[in-house]
C-alpha cells in the first residue's frame, strides 16, 4: 500500500476537523499501551465506523509503527473495514445451527431484496448486507442482526418484516 | 447494601432484548413504584435464565417463580397478582416440563452445575451477588493458608483439564509456567470462542464474570505472575461490558491490584477484544493478536509456558477452565475428581442446538452417554424425526452416527471416535441434514479463517472445498473420495497449528461414517436428504390450490401460474432456495 498521507480525499475522516479530533484522542489515550495498534484500530472502527487508507497511515505516522503493519492487521481481521458502511447493516450468522436452520435461504431473499451480495452496500448508502460468523445465539437459529438488534427462528415470510427496519 | 423482599431478575440476552426485555423492564419500574413496592422489590437484569425461546423472560426469588412471554401490557396484571396479592401468575408460568430443566440443580436433572452454577442466578453487574455465592471466598483461603505449590497440588489432583478444545490437564500448564524463570510472566484467558456452535463462554462470561477473574488470580498467584489479560471475541459485546464492570469492582475492593486482600500478591488484569478472527482461539495466534499484530500462530514449542506473550512465560486457559478453578479450592480436589471418568474429571458445559427439541446450555458430569443427553435432556428430535448425526467439537470436531449414541463423553473416547470435545458446541441433526453439505460447510468455513501462513492449511483446505463443491453440484467424479482421504492425511499430519491439523476432521469422519452419501452423490448423481442444489429440483404436485403464495415469494420469479390454478416451477430459473416449500400452506411443492 502507498504512503496516502500526501493526497488525504477531503471526505476522509483524517481531512475532516471533529473526525480527526476523535482519531487523535484514540490514539493519545492508547499510546503507552503495550500492544496498542490493535486497541486503536479497534476503536477507530467503533467509533468512526472503518478505517480508511489514509487512517492507517496517520496511525502508522503517529504511533511510530510500519503502516505494512498497520495494514496488515486491518486486512487479516474481518471486523475492521476500509470503507464506510451503509447506515444499516443486516448480518446473517453463519454459525453451525443457523446453516443448518436455513441461513442461506434468508441470504438468498436479503440478496433479491436489496440487489447486493453479501459484503457490499446498496447503491443509496442505506443497507450494508453481510455474513457473520456465529453470534452465539444458536438455540434461536437462524438469527438475523439489524444493527445492534436480535432477530431470532427468522422464516423467510418473516424476513421482509424484519428487513424493513434497514430501509429507512 | 439494601435488602429486598423479593428480586425479578430479567433476561437481557441478545435473543429476549430483541423480544423487547427493556421495555418490559420500564414497565416493571414504572408498575413497582406506582404500587409503592418499589423498595420491596428490586428489579435486575441477568443474561439468559432459560433458553429464550419463550420471549421475554423473567425469574422471581426467593420465590423460584418463572415467567415467560409476557408483554407490556400483561405488567400490571403480573405486578398485582404476584406481589400484592401474592398469587403466581399462571398465565404466564412455563409449563412444568421446562423448568425442570432450565431450574439450576433440579434434582431430577442429570446436570450438575459448577461452571453455570451463577448463570441467571446473580446479578453479573454486582460483585456483591457474587460474593453472597461464596464468591472470592476460593481466592481468600488460597492467600491466607495455600503455597503456590499447594495450589497447584490440588489442580492437579482434580484432575482438572482444558476446556478449550485439547485437554491438556490444567495443573501441569500452571507447573510448566511456574517452573519458568523468566519475568514478568503473564496469565491470560482465551475468551474467543470462536466454534460456530458454542456460546457457554458467553453465558458465563455475561452471567457470572467474576467466577473468572477469581479464577484467573488464584492462576496468578500459583504460577507468580502480576499481569493478566482476558482476549474477548469482538461479536461478544455484552460480554466485554460485564468483565469491565467485573474488573472495575474487583479492583474498588481490593480483589485485584496491589497487595491483595493484604497477602502482599499483586496482581490486575484487563480486557483485550479480537476482531473477528477464529484462528486467534490458538493460544500462540491470541498471544500475536494481544500484542498487536495479525493473529497468526507458530510453531511450538517453545511452548507459552517458557516463552509467550511478549517473549514471557505465559499460561493460557480458557473461560470454562478458569471459572471452575475457585470451585475446586473451595471445596477441594477431591470432590471435583470425584465427578466424571477416570481420565476425564468433572463436569462440562454443552451448548445444545439443532433439531432437538430442547437446546440451550447444560452441564453435565463427564462420561454421561450421548443418548442421555439427546433423548432425555434434549428431549429428543423435532418432529418425531430420525437423528442422522451429532456433531461436536466445532470446525475441527467431527460428526457421529447413532451408533455412537451409546459410548460415553469423554476426552478418549471422542478421539477415538474421530472427533473432539472443543469447546463442547453439540449441534445435532436429523434425517433431512446431508453429510456431503454439512462438510463442504465446515471446509468452507475453515478455508474462510485460514490464516494462509502454512501451505497445508491454506492450499490443501481449499483443493478440499473445491472437491466437495464440485460433489455438492453433481459433479463428483471417480477418485475425489480417495483424493480427499489422501489431503485428510496430508494436511493433518503437516500443518503448524491445531485449525489446520484438526480442519480435516469434518471431513475425515464423515467420509468414516457417512460414506455412502457421498457415493450416491458421485456416482448415483443423487443428494439422498435432498439438500444439495445441484441434485435435486423443486415440482408443484396437485395438491396446489393457486393461492399464489409461492409465486409471490420466489426471489427470482421462477413461479408462475393463474390464481386458483396449478403453478409451474421453471427449473432453469429456479435457484433451488426452497422458500416457496416453507410458505406453502398445501405441502404442494415437492424434491425430486
């Protein structure tokens, strides 16, 4: 990956005032921590919701660290993402039970429904449809996550209900 | 601390706050302080009581009383009834059969809760409940009259072992540790439960998180280290809330940080979260991602004990290991060793899930027989179905046939049986459940979390799934059994870390037990449950009555027909999904 500090696209959080303040109060606030590349990039993903390019370099820059290795974190773990997420996200767990309890059905209709693969957003920035691993909430197989909220033994005549809340 | 009459403890996992538990909570409030009750009733909210399936739920003690399914609406009723009139609310009771198995300790269970014996009990959020449980009590007897020697006497005359996945006996890690020269040394708590399947670390992380940090001290303590880190998965937030507040309140009272309990031990501990790597459930791959890179493993040894976090010696047991440690010194090696077979001590937790009509988390003495467990706590298949297999033990665990039913639930015999205890995830599954897909699913979910830093792993799991795919599509060809045994034996024998060496399994014992399914797949062209896209088409019979249902339904319009008239599936439209079979009301579409 280049070095992508020299050319910041002003819509990057790095390049925007109170996004940068919050990017640099995570990182003030973890500097000394041993192992600290992994809590800030966790946090920045919470916070400002991805980490850009042009994050990874001014974490790289600041924090004194190789930006190979910053990247190289951000791209082995599935959580952090590079791009900004739609304003929903529906996640499909993936887990043993939900496979088993008919998860690729619901995937298949969230497919048709919003028109993009698993991973991606739809075209007006809304919906961002993804597969997840296991939740942990096996005993309500198969689960569907809009946001932060739970949805559980989701038939596919419910799933349109359900998919609702991400549409507005 | 104020004393109540009575506490309702609501169930706030994920699964009843979806059902609307913190509305039903509001209510509750709201309802008590209009009664005037508000000072006699406390209202705290706990992680899973039941199995959530019920919708919102709710226990009350010292009563024992368990309410399900209630809405907002039903709240002043239930507050009248209950705690003015003092009557149980029968509308809402859940019916006997269920209590007796979700009630901790029932004697008519064949579970004996230790690891869960908080779980839904206590408030997770106050220590003070915890302590009320004898809670810390473990970890004051350990300081005041216990050398680290003696602890580690006693660990290993539990007969205590890993509850993670391999089953290392926990005494001899901690022995390895202390033994160690090197300073300082860390202890650290595998807290990434990773195994699609498995969610009893959540459970007892969520509802009862000091069981951990207490036992993670006392681990501290026997081996010599002051320094301590819990790895939490990143999907597992509540999780990480509860072991904050956990720490936070142990440190007010002086249960973690300097000079404990005045013995001159110090030591504290914090909280790190994964982001969704499964490899990190390795303990060398967690110790990478804890100090901040990419969680991949290396080879051992050395092993953590002499040389791990940061290049220190480090011990690394898992969540379900840690939270019975306290138990154990309490009430001594003996009455822990005195539970389970002779090589495997104790109980286990198991997460039930699947085609069974009860799952959810239970625990019980290890030896039990798998038979026990489906059919009668379990109570048995949905829908008087078949079992085809039990699969345990997660990705690199294995499926096992009925005849396994009746050998016991041990470490040896799972390994002999082809398979592990992992971190006890038990999905079980009936006669629709093809084998063939059950292990193109767990390769494909393996390839997906290969780290790609050993070639076995990385290439060999994908030349598997591409077998197994072309297989699921009806593309299977002469050889491809033998193919996959060869890549089974190559991969498991070569690969660095326990994902790679154990990723075969799924495979392995499949090809074991369930053979001829993939023989009628290769060489019959035929999916025998009926599973597999490439073999099998969706037909409309008779029974049709035109309601449209289906054509409404069908995400790619494959459906067509007048109304009240026979509907038509075109086969090189369809995709196979199966959702026009689940909508329709007439049991008019068929497999063929």
């Amino acid at each position: 990956m280049q070095n992508v500090l020299e050319n910041i696209p002003t819509t990057d959080p790095v390049a925007i005032p109170e996004k940068r303040a919050v990017i640099d109060q995570i990182l003030e606030e973890n500097r000394n921590l041993p192992g600290s590349v992994m809590v800030i990039l966790n946090e920045l993903q919470s916070k400002i919701g991805f980490v850009s390019p042009s994050m990874q370099a001014y974490v790289s820059k600041k924090m004194r660290v190789p930006l190979q290795q910053v990247h190289g974190v951000v791209s082995f773990y599935s959580f952090f993402t590079t791009q900004a997420r739609g304003k929903h996200t529906v996640k499909f767990c993936m887990g043993t039970a939900c496979y088993v309890g008919g998860a690729e059905q619901l995937i298949e209709k969230a497919k048709q429904t919003f028109g993009v693969e698993p991973g991606h957003t739809t075209k007006d920035g809304m919906t961002t449809v993804e597969i997840c691993r296991c939740v942990g909430a096996c005993s309500q197989a198969p689960v569907v996550v809009v946001d932060e909220e739970m949805h559980g033994r989701v038939r596919p005549a419910k799933l349109t209900q359900i998919l609702r809340k991400a549409q507005s | 601390m104020k004393y109540y009459r009575t506490h309702i403890l609501i169930c706030v996992d994920p699964e009843c706050l979806g059902k609307g538990a913190h509305d039903i909570e509001d209510a509750l409030q709201d309802e008590l302080v209009a009664q005037g009750l508000i000072d006699e009733v406390q209202v705290l909210e706990t992680p899973r009581i039941g199995d959530c399936s019920h919708g919102p739920e709710m226990m009350v003690y010292p009563d024992g009383v368990h309410y399900v399914g209630m809405s907002v609406d039903d709240i002043p009723f239930l507050v009248e009834e209950h705690f003015l009139k003092g009557r149980v609310a029968k509308k809402f009771l859940l019916t006997k059969v269920e209590v007796k198995d979700e009630e901790l300790g029932a004697p008519t269970s064949k579970e004996v809760r230790v690891v869960l014996r908080n779980c839904g009990k206590i408030d997770p959020e106050n220590i003070e409940d915890y302590i009320a449980e004898d809670g810390y009590e473990a970890l004051a007897k350990v300081l005041a009259s216990y050398t680290p020697e003696k602890v580690i006497d006693e660990m290993l005359a539990s007969g205590l072992r890993g509850r993670g996945g391999a089953g290392f006996p926990a005494g001899r890690k901690w022995q390895f540790c202390r033994a160690s020269k090197a300073t300082p040394k860390f202890v650290i708590c595998n807290a990434d439960e990773g195994d699609p399947g498995a969610f009893m670390n959540r459970r007892v992380l969520e509802g009862d998180p000091h069981a951990v940090v207490e036992g993670m001290i006392i681990a501290a303590y026997a081996i010599g280290s002051s320094r301590g880190y819990i790895y939490c998965r990143a999907e597992y937030p509540l999780a990480v809330r509860t072991l904050n507040i956990a720490i936070q309140q142990a440190r007010a009272l002086g249960l973690l940080g300097e000079d404990i309990l005045g013995s001159g031990f110090s030591f504290d501990l914090e909280v790190r979260i994964g982001a969704g790597a499964f490899v990190c459930g390795e303990e060398t791959a967690l110790m990478a991602s804890i100090e901040g890179k990419r969680g991949e493993p290396r080879p051992r040894p050395p092993f953590p004990a002499v040389s791990g976090l940061w290049a220190k010696p480090s011990n690394v047991n898992n969540v379900e290991t840690y939270a019975n440690v306290p138990q154990i010194m309490l009430r001594g090696a003996q009455w822990y060793a005195s539970m389970g077979t002779e090589k495997s001590k104790g109980t286990k937790t198991f997460a039930l899930a699947g085609d069974v009509n009860h799952t959810g988390l239970i625990e019980v003495p290890l030896g039990i027989n798998m038979r026990e467990v489906v059919y009668d706590i379990a109570q048995g298949i949905k829908d008087g179905k078949k079992l085809k297999a039990v699969q345990i033990g997660g990705p690199m665990g294995g499926c096992l046939p009925e005849e396994y039913l009746d050998r016991p639930i041990d470490y040896e015999s799972l390994a002999a049986a082809g398979t592990i205890m992992g971190s006890g995830g038990l999905v079980v599954m009936d006669e629709d459940t093809c084998m063939v897909d059950i292990a193109r699913f767990f390769m494909e979910f393996i390839q997906d979390e290969s780290c790609g830093k050993c070639t076995p792993c990385r290439v060999g799991t994908r030349r598997m799934l591409e077998i197994l795919q072309r297989i699921c599509k009806g593309d299977g060809k002469d050889g491809d059994i033998e193919t996959l045994e060869m890549l089974c034996r190559q991969i498991k024998s070569t690969s660095l870390c326990g994902l790679g060496q154990g990723a075969p399994n799924p495979v392995e014992s499949t090809l074991k037990h369930f053979r001829k399914e993939y023989e009628a797949h290769i060489y019959e062209k035929r999916c025998p449950a009926k599973v597999c896209k490439g073999l099998i088409r969706f037909d409309i019979i008779d029974a049709c009555t035109g309601c449209t249902v289906c054509a409404r339904n069908c995400p790619v319009g494959a459906i067509t027909g007048e109304r009240r008239k026979l509907h038509v599936i075109d086969a090189n439209t369809c995709i196979r999904c199966g959702i026009c079979m689940q909508v329709c009301n007439f049991n008019a579409i068929v497999i063929n």
